[in-house]
C-alpha cells in the first residue's frame, strides 16, 4: 500500500485492546475479534468515551484554535519551536510516518504536514474538534481521540513520535512516555519536550492544585482580563512581586498567545516537573540509543530505537 | 441592553471572585513557604516605590564586545539581573528602543539594543558607533 494518503493513515488503525486490524463500515470501525466498535463522529475515530481528566485542554484548545498555529499566523515562530526542541529538520520527515502523541490544535503537526511527512494526531481531549477543523483538508494528516496509555497502533509502527510539552500533563510523565516507545520502528526517533523543575515550572506547581478547580471559563476570563492589565504594567513594582508568586506568560508572540498561555499553565489536572538527568534516565531505561538534548531546553531529549 | 449589562456584570463579579480566590491562596503559599519569597527583594522593591525615580547622565563608557558598551550608574537599583529593571535609556534624548534585551544580542546586533544589570548598564548606540567618540549625550531616567 502506498505510504500516503488518508486511506493509509487509516490502515494504520488497529484495536487498541487485541490490536487486530478494523473494518470500517460508514462511521463506524469495527474489531472483528473482539467485537468493539469505535465511532467516527465529525470524522474523527473515537477510541474514548470522555476527555477525562483533560478537559480543561478541551476547553482552551477550542477556544484557541489557530493562535499557534504557523499557517494562522503567517510566522514561523511554532517551526522554530519545533526544530530546537526536536532537532528535527524538513528532510528528517519528510514521507515518513510521524505519531504526534497530544495533538492538541495541532501547532506541530502543522509544521511537521508541511514538511511532507504523514502525521497521525492523537490527543485524550475534544482538542481533536480543534485540530480535525485545521487539518480536514490535508491527506497527509489523521486526527484520532485516544489514550496514550491504550493506543489503536500496532507495536513498531512508526518513523518517528513527537510529544512536545504533552507527557507532563499525564498522571505518571514516565510511565507514559514507556508507553510511547514500543511504537516506534527500530532506527526511528522519539523526540520530547517536558517541564523542567525549575524556575517559574517549580512556581505553578505549588498553584495547581488550587486553580485546577476553578471553572475552566471563570479562569480563562480571569486570565483575558489580568494578562493584558499585568503586561501593560509590567513596569509596576506590584506587579514585578505578582509575577514573583504567579508567573504568568509574556512570551513575546503576541496577547492572545500569552493569554492561552497563561491559562495553559495553571489549568491542568497534573503539572509534572523533571530534571534533565530524570528525563535521560527514562530513555537509557528504554534502552535508547544517541540520546541527546537537541536545543536550548534542557529537558527536551531524542532517542533512537536501536 | 439589560441583557448585555446583567453579562458585564457576571463577568466583573466572576472575576472579582477569581481574583479574591486567587489572593487568599496566594498569601498561603507564601506564609507556609510553599512559595519561597525574598523578604529582602520584597523589601527593595518596597523600597524602591517610596523614593524618587534616579535619573542621570552615563559616562565612562568602556568597551566590552562586539556592539556593547558598559558604563556604570553608581547607584544600586533594582536591575534585570535581580528583577526587572524600570531604567530607560536615552540617545541625545531619544528613547532607545530595546530594553531588557539579551547581552549576547547587544553584542551581535546592538542597534540600541540595552541592558540594565548589576550596577551597569550595558548597551549599544542606534547606530552602534561607539557612544565614546560619537560626542551624543546618552542620559537613564528609571520610570
């Protein structure tokens, strides 16, 4: 089968529990051994029933559906990301198979489709909504709703996984990271970006159990109300003291991106932080080979399957 | 228009309570040390907003690399290596245009390019001639 094109992102597919291949009859995918059933409901094969514990993810990520995203944007700003956090350049993936692993609205995956490579999303929240309105026109990506701790992939699948600032945001940032690597090839590349444990990462941590509660549209109008006051301000001596206990975002990409940001920081239901040495220690434990930290964040790390 | 004025005013409230909330848990963080605050930065900011903004002419300029110059300011104020620095630099009395800027930036690109740290300011011209020999008055002023 050609390696291009939806239908082959499609047979990629399998039962994420006997991992038998799916037949597909209209909007349905069908295991025949095990007789499960997953929808395809807006064109999006569902392999959950809920976002569980990321909804506030659903929230922001349909809220801002295009904020940073390069196409949107007419900047390279997500590309430049992209290749320091991964290392990897256009010809790295070009035509290849690439598992982005929490999709989100698709910010990488809209620099890694242009690159030419065959993308399959996934993410546990209604994000997908977001990313499928971005992508729907492209052959070369698949958006899918999934667990990465049950993913409908065969062992072995893919070139290359991408998981930038995703795997933090689970309840065990190791555990599922090992639940990453047995889907890639051997020779192909797993790239990472998570917290690190310092500065303004070690701030919001202290924070999350606490603002993870509040409604996630209460705290997004707080954050659209208090971000453009802080940054306007940013001169204030109150609010240099503000900025101390409550970090908020001013990375220089624009209202609307630090806004998300912002709200990006402190909504989630877990918040991991990691050292680089805990991070490298996963990928020896994984019995990778050529780990390297590619850029300028020292917690984010690549790895080849040997 | 009542709709619209009962939808500002949930929001104003809704807001208010977020705040509110996020001032109480705030002042726990820092009283049972969860986050740690310097008392003696807190105090220097504090500080900082009672007296008058320092202004004053740079000299003794010296060179450092590429496009940077340093000069020193003689006086202890809040700056970028201890927190975020309210000093504005100014070319013959025009605002230079890039504060808080990286030091390696001021070296490699400069174009007024500047950075308040430590006890100096280190900074680039507009033009990156050397502010030593151009005869141009280059004058802070903390806001």
């Amino acid at each position: 089968m050609s390696h291009n094109g939806r239908g082959f992102l499609y047979s990629v597919l399998v039962c994420p529990t006997c991992k038998s291949p799916l037949t597909r009859n209209d909007e349905v995918l069908f295991c025949s051994k095990d007789g499960r059933r997953f929808p395809i409901l807006r064109g999006i094969p569902r392999f959950v029933e809920s976002d569980e514990y990321v909804d506030s993810f659903s929230f922001e990520w349909n809220t801002h559906k295009t904020t940073q995203l390069d196409t949107f944007r007419n900047d390279g700003s997500s590309e430049d990301i992209f290749r320091k956090k991964t290392g990897f350049k256009p010809e790295d993936l070009n035509g290849k198979l690439v598992l982005d692993a929490g999709i989100g609205a698709g910010r990488f995956t809209d620099v890694m489709a242009r690159w030419g490579a065959n993308v399959i999303g996934i993410d546990l929240s209604y994000a997908v909504e977001a990313a499928q309105e971005n992508f729907r026109r492209l052959d070369n990506v698949l958006v899918a709703q999934a667990d990465i701790s049950d993913l409908p992939f065969k062992p072995e699948t893919f070139d290359a996984i991408v998981s930038i600032g995703v795997l933090h945001h689970t309840p065990d940032t190791k555990k599922y990271f090992q639940k990453l690597v047995p889907y890639l090839r051997h020779g192909g590349t797993i790239a990472i970006w998570v917290y690190p444990a310092e500065g303004d990462f070690v701030t919001r941590k202290q924070w999350i159990p606490f603002t993870s509660r509040i409604p996630d549209r209460m705290f997004y109008e707080w954050c659209r109300w208090f971000v453009p006051f802080a940054q306007k301000r940013l001169d204030s001596l109150h609010i240099q003291s503000i900025y101390r206990i409550f970090p908020f975002s001013n990375q220089g990409l624009g209202l609307e991106n630090d806004i998300l940001d912002t709200f990006d920081g402190y909504s989630p239901s877990f918040h991991g932080i990691h050292t680089p040495e805990e991070v490298e220690g996963w990928f020896q434990e994984a019995e990778l080979v050529d780990i390297r930290i590619p850029g300028p964040w020292n917690t984010s790390m690549r790895g080849i399957r040997p | 228009m009542f709709k619209s004025i009962v939808g500002v005013a949930k929001k104003l409230t809704s807001i208010f309570a977020v705040s509110l909330y996020l001032t109480i848990v705030a002042s726990f963080l820092v009283l049972t040390g969860r986050i740690r605050v310097s008392p003696r930065g807190f105090a220097r900011r504090m500080l900082a907003s009672l007296r008058p903004p320092f202004q004053g002419d740079l000299v003794d300029f010296a060179h450092e690399r590429g496009n940077c110059y340093v000069a020193p300011l003689g006086r202890k104020l809040i700056s970028d290596s201890n927190g975020r620095s309210r000093l504005k630099l100014f070319e013959d009395g025009r605002e230079l245009p890039y504060p808080h800027s990286s030091h390696d930036d001021i070296r490699e690109f400069g174009a007024g390019r500047y950075s308040h740290w430590g006890d100096a300011v280190f900074f680039s011209s507009s033009d990156n001639s050397d502010p030593g020999k151009s005869g141009r008055r280059y004058s802070v002023r903390e806001i």
